[in-house]
C-alpha cells in the first residue's frame, strides 16, 4: 500500500520534518532487519483530505520509508552481512543492491508490510504535537544496544560493571547513567582482548561481542581486567576520581606494569606516581602556554578523542612517567635488555650525552647500560640504567670480562 500510495504522489511529507540524516550504514541495517523479519518500529501518517484526494502526511518514519525506497532504487548496497537464512537454506546477501539479491530474499522483501498508524481527523495542530512526542524518545546508545546482543559477552560485562572500582566513593567521576559502567567495561575488554590499543567504536565493540559469544569470567583478558581493577582499588590511598578516557588509560597501564614489573613492594609509589601526575598536569593547565610542559599539552591533546593513535600516545606518556617516578622497578623476568620506555626514558635523562665521555649520541643506537653489570646481579630498571656511546659500553664491557 505504501508502495502504490508513493507512486500515486500521495505520500508527502510535510515542513515539520527534519531533513534525511540517515547513514547508509544505518539505511544497510533497517534493510537487513526487514530481510531477517524483525520487528521495526511503526510509521505515523496523518491522513489528509484536499481537492477530493487522500494524502498522506509523514510524522515518523522518514528516514525507515526513504531507506526502502532508496534501496529498492538501487541506490545503496547491503555492507558485509554473510547470509540469511530461508526455509533451512543460508542464502548469501553480502554486498548485495537490491537487483542482486536471490529471488527468494526479493520476494521476502517485497512482501515485509511495515506497521502503520493513521491519524485520522487529527487537526495540524494534533499532528505536530504528535510528532514532538514521537521525536522526545530518547534513542538508545551504544552501551543500551549491547544489552540486546546474544551471547555471554554481555553478561561478562554487567558482572564486571558490579566490580568495586565503580562502586568505591570518587574512585570514578562518573555516574552509571544509561549504563555508562557497563561502557567503560566494554572498551577496555574490547583492547584487553585484541591485546592492542585497537578502535572502541560501537561497530568494532559489537563485533567482539559477536566474536566471543561463548566467552566467561575465566577468560584471559576478564581475568586481567579484574586483576588491575583489584589493583587499582587496593594501592590507591587517594580516590583517583577517573574520567572515561582516564579510566581507559589508567587500566591498560596497570595491566602492563602487572604483567612486566616486579610491582611488590612499590604499591604506594606508583599509586602516589599517578596522582602526581595528574596534579602536575591539572596545575600545569594553568600556567600560560609558553610556561605549559610539552607533555602535559600532548597529553591534553591525546585525551580529546579515543582514537586508536590518541589512547596508545596516552599510555605511552603515562607508562613512562610512572616509571620515571618509580625508576626502581625491575622486569618481572631476568631479561638483560632494556625495553622501548626504558630506552625512551634513559635518552632523556642523557640530554643525548654520553654518561661517560660526554660525546653526543644518538637516539636510536646508543647502548642502554646496566651501571651495576647484569651479570653481577644488576637489575634491569631505570635506575640501574644508563646511556652511553658505543665506544665506552664496549670498553665497559671488556673491563667486566676481565674481573
């Protein structure tokens, strides 16, 4: 009916309505909703009598009728969804416009009736007010919608949102509004998962939840995320009072500090080592910018967006300054060299001079030194850490050789 009534020039659509907005992506999914027989919400028309002709006026469901119709015009194709099911037999629709999909899938399509409700009677006045009423519903956002995903992954991360960390006073700044918990948990298991600072975008996080349906609290990535939060809400003194982004941060460091260093014994320091940081770059905000350190302003500038570049340049300043604060922290193995931080950290600390004869050096092939030999039992920490030329390593080295 909708079909005849548009080619009939009846359906209109009146100047109350916004303009298209829709994506395609979203256009892709309505699409792929109707295929698979789902429920989608209903359209309102405003029924409509001049000159002897019925018109029908769109108060919701513009952007769903200008999806069908644009995709039955071959205007878009379906994104990378692998098949459907029909009568027991999975039938490809992967990329497919709309003259490309199987005639089973096409009949499907043509035969989906959308739920209507007419409004008759209604003067303008009603309808508008209609329609502010329909667009007052508060769309559902990405933490919503994973709720509604099958598979135990979702039920992961409600356990985990109940941890602690979010339940201490002030240890987070946010409230669980919508469930913004359940949020945070979900991007960090998202990274904790691919091990790597990967995209949290709701796309890329759904397809985790897809990809580990079968997952449970015994998983490796679970057991780390519990594992630093228990961390966090045991070493720290003060209430860290953690922003999204600072949450994001400051769980991927603890988890890299937890499965490199030899963390006992120095709980307080690092805990003290964060909120120091965070005091320094709150107060260093305040200092005119030609006074403003340079890496609290990259800083500043990584936390504006969770891009996959913006969270790795956070860790990495935040990681480097703990262990600059904590420069006694020695590698959980008994490992001889010194990693990229501790090498980054070192160089500074040179003025790219060596420590010996004071010759320049160059960042990428100095030789990162143990003062106290490694193999007379010297740590591989920052501590026990130094640069130096190639030269004076090497000469170093033969002196050692030779006790």
């Amino acid at each position: 009916m909708l079909n005849q009534w548009r080619r009939e020039g009846t359906i209109r659509i009146p100047d109350v309505q916004r303009s298209l907005v829709w994506t395609t992506d979203q256009k892709r999914l309505l699409i792929d909703s109707l295929i698979r027989e789902y429920d989608v919400p209903k359209v309102y028309l405003k029924q409509v009598l001049e000159d002897g002709i019925v018109y029908y006026d769109v108060y919701d469901g513009q952007q769903r009728l200008d999806a069908v119709y644009s995709y039955f015009e071959g205007k878009f194709s379906l994104g990378n969804e692998d098949s459907v099911n029909v009568d027991g037999v999975e039938v490809q629709i992967a990329n497919n416009s709309y003259n490309e999909l199987d005639a089973r899938i096409k009949a499907r399509l043509q035969q989906t009736n959308l739920s209507c409700v007419i409004l008759e009677g209604f003067s303008q006045e009603q309808a508008e007010d209609m329609f502010l009423r329909l667009q007052h519903g508060t769309p559902l956002n990405a933490a919503e919608k994973r709720r509604a995903i099958s598979g135990n992954m979702r039920e992961v991360v409600k356990k985990l949102a109940e941890h602690q960390i979010f339940q201490k006073t002030d240890f987070v700044s946010y409230s669980d509004r919508r469930y913004a918990f359940e949020d945070s948990v979900s991007k960090v298991l998202h990274q904790f998962i691919h091990q790597d600072h990967v995209g949290i975008s709701p796309g890329a996080i759904k397809k985790t939840y897809e990809a580990n349906a079968s997952i449970t609290q015994n998983n490796k990535a679970c057991v780390a995320f519990t594992s630093a939060a228990n961390w966090i809400t045991a070493h720290f003194d003060h209430p860290p009072l953690l922003k999204k982004f600072s949450f994001i941060t400051l769980m991927w460091v603890i988890r890299e500090l937890k499965e490199t260093y030899a963390l006992k014994g120095f709980e307080t320091q690092i805990s003290n080592a964060y909120n120091d940081f965070e005091l320094e770059r709150k107060l260093d905000g305040e200092n005119d910018m030609e006074d403003q350190s340079q890496t609290f302003i990259s800083y500043r500038d990584y936390a504006r967006s969770d891009s996959t570049p913006n969270m790795r340049d956070r860790a990495s300043i935040l990681l480097s300054s703990i262990l600059e604060r904590v420069p006694e922290l020695a590698h959980l193995d008994p490992k001889r060299g010194f990693d990229d931080v501790q090498r980054e950290i070192l160089f500074r600390r040179s003025r790219g001079v060596c420590q010996s004869c004071e010759c320049d050096i160059d960042k990428n092939s100095f030789h990162a030194d143990h003062i106290q030999p490694h193999s007379l039992g010297g740590t591989t920490s920052i501590e026990n850490g130094q640069a130096l030329c190639a030269t004076c390593n090497l000469e170093k080295g033969a002196q050692a050789a030779t006790l």
